[in-house]
C-alpha cells in the first residue's frame, strides 16, 4: 500500500535528526512511497532531495511558524497545504516541528507523528512541557528515540507509558575503506597510521563538550600519549577555541577533519570511539561507532547507557567525572585485547538493536495505525 508521506524540519544544519530523517524518507521512497520534505532551505536535505528525486517543500507562511500569538495562521496555511498534497501522514522531527504542527495536522485531518531527538528543550525551559502536551492532546502520536527518553517524557506529560512509543535510531553497516583510500586518508589529515586513532564525531558546540575530551586526552601518561592520535570530526562555533585548546603539546595529537561525508571510512580506520556529551537523545554517531566495531567511552546521560553496555563494549563514564575519562581512555589504549573483545561486543549489540530494517520497519507499521 503506498502512503503519502511528508517528513517536517525546520533546522539548517546536518545533526543527527537531519540525518535519521533523510534516511527514512530515501527509504521510504525507494519503497514506492509518495514522499514530501518540507524544511526551510536546509542545504544537506536539497543536495539529497535532488539527488533522490524527493519532492522537497517550503515551510508555508512561515513568518508566522516561528510566533506562538501567530500560530494560528501558520496552522490554517500549512493545513491547506497538507490538503493540497493529499498528505496521508505528517512526521515531524525535533520538539519545535511537533508543537508547531499538531493544530495543522489536525485541521486537515492527517495523522501526525511527532519524534523527539532530545531532550534539553525541556531541560532548558520545562514549562514547554504544556505545549508537547497540548500536541499529544490534538492526537499526535509520540515517538521518542530512546527508553531514557521515553521515561522522561511520560513522566512529564503525566501519560500511560503505552503512549510513548520508543524507536531506536539506526544506521547501515558500511565496508572497510580500501587500502588506496586508506592512505589517502592517511595523507589528507596527516595521520600517523601506526598510532592507535580515537575518534569523536558531533557538531563542535557547548553540549559536545570536546573540551573535556582534549583535557582528558592531555591528562594521559606521556608514553601513551606519543601513540595516539585523536581525531575530531565535525565543525561548528566552539572550532576556533577549541583549536587553540588543542595547541601545545597536544598539537601533534589532534587532527580537526571539519564536516566530512566519509564518516564512516574514518571510523572504521579507528580504534576507539569517545563522546563526552552533557545531554543526549540517542547518538546516531555512537551507533555508527557500534557498527563500525569500535569499543566506545561515553558520558553516562540519556540514550548512551543503551548503546554502550558498561564493561561488554565499552565504558559509561558519570557526566561530572573528568578523571576517570582519562583512565578508561589509557585501558583502552593500553589493552588490544579489551579494545577488540569491546569492539565485537559492540557489532553484536549493533545487529541487535540498532539495525537499519527494524527501523524502517517499525516506522512504516506506526504510519499504518
């Protein structure tokens, strides 16, 4: 049965949200689906819309999408344009989408699924709580990305657990770059190949904390330290201070990559994968870690306890606890063998649970309800 589908975000960046939703709808249009993307310019999903031949939508009146006190009239735009479509099911990614959305939706009578990605816009102000539940009231079925979240959110809306659905987040196992792109790599970000490479991926802002991660890195044993390279993928505001951070006699350690598309040839080149965030969802830079077989070091906060299982693949570290960041990096530095047992432990639990047909999956059947 082929749905008419149209996935919803308002952001501008590529995050792990942007990602997970393109993933869906490539998918979902590959499958023989009708499939929409309304998004405000977003430069990563044009590039994909085009080349996957995905009908990409400007957000409606727009100027009113923004103002709670113009809400209203935003709603009644969008609601003719979901009309106009024949937009059978409305999935709106990130908590502003959802709010937004849920009178639209219910305008034009079209199903509404709403996924949370995080969890700090409440953290930040929990009084949006009433919003998410004024959206929940207008119909719109919740999903959240993980147990951790899903916890969160039903005990703040004050709602049976039953209506929270909780979907893993995934990602597709990719091959091993081979030798010629390898030492391409090698060569392009000055790697030392025959040091152990650790890696960390994510947007370079304050809630990544890549800091901590270069002041653990320089807490290391001297010896160690002259065996590593650390490599920090992504970009962001925090670069410029971060770089002057890693100067010194950490310079010769850390290699800054900037926003790449092969992630995930340079995981698999890895050793170790670390993130050190203060809050998160759940990580899609940590599943691809787990998919690439890397032994991960992680702060013990949201979805992360359920991608890395403490002492089976890797270590879930308090959020406050600096020192002993240091001391799982040095094991794991230290250990082949722990790096390897880890690393194995972390495919299996990534074929598991965090596989890219389950995740297809389990959307389409809540598409169906």
């Amino acid at each position: 049965m082929t749905i008419r589908i149209a996935h919803f975000i308002d952001t501008q960046n590529k995050g792990g949200a942007e990602v997970t939703l393109m993933d869906l709808a490539i998918y979902q249009k590959n499958a023989g689906h009708d499939v929409f993307i309304y998004h405000h310019n977003n430069a990563y999903i044009n590039e994909l819309c085009n080349l996957h031949k995905i009908k990409s939508l400007p957000i409606p009146s727009h100027k009113h999408y923004k103002h709670t006190y113009t809400l209203p009239l935003y709603s009644i735009a969008f609601a003719r344009s979901l009309n106009k479509y024949n937009i059978e099911v409305l999935h709106s990614h990130l908590f502003g989408p959802i709010t937004g959305n849920a009178l639209a939706a219910k305008l034009s009578g079209t199903r509404h699924i709403g996924t949370l990605h995080d969890i700090y816009m409440i953290e930040e102000k929990p009084s949006r709580i009433k919003l998410l539940l004024l959206s929940y009231k207008l119909g719109t079925q919740l999903v959240c990305v993980s147990k951790d979240m899903a916890i969160f959110y039903q005990q703040r809306l004050a709602i049976n657990a039953n209506k929270i659905t909780t979907i893993y987040n995934a990602a597709m196992a990719r091959n091993a770059p081979d030798e010629e792109t390898k030492q391409a790599i090698y060569k392009r970000y000055a790697i030392n190949k025959n040091n152990i490479i650790i890696a960390t991926v994510g947007r370079l802002v304050p809630l990544k904390r890549i800091d901590w991660i270069i002041d653990a890195l320089g807490a290391i044993d001297k010896q160690l330290l002259d065996q590593v390279s650390l490599l920090i993928i992504g970009d962001g505001p925090e670069n410029k201070s971060l770089l002057k951070l890693a100067e010194g006699a950490l310079s010769g350690n850390i290699i800054f990559t900037g926003e790449i598309e092969n992630v995930s040839d340079l995981l698999n080149m890895s050793d170790i994968y670390v993130q050190f965030s203060n809050t998160e969802g759940l990580s899609r830079s940590i599943i691809e870690a787990l998919a690439c077989r890397l032994p991960c070091v992680v702060s013990d906060v949201g979805g992360n306890r359920e991608l890395v299982l403490h002492n089976k693949n890797g270590f879930t570290i308090p959020a406050s606890n600096r020192k002993q960041l240091s001391k799982n990096l040095s094991s794991l530095i230290r250990d082949k063998d722990l790096r390897k047992n880890f690393g194995s432990e972390s495919l299996h639990h990534f074929k598991k649970n965090f596989n890219f047909d389950d995740f297809q999956i389990n959307y389409l059947n809540i598409y169906k309800k």
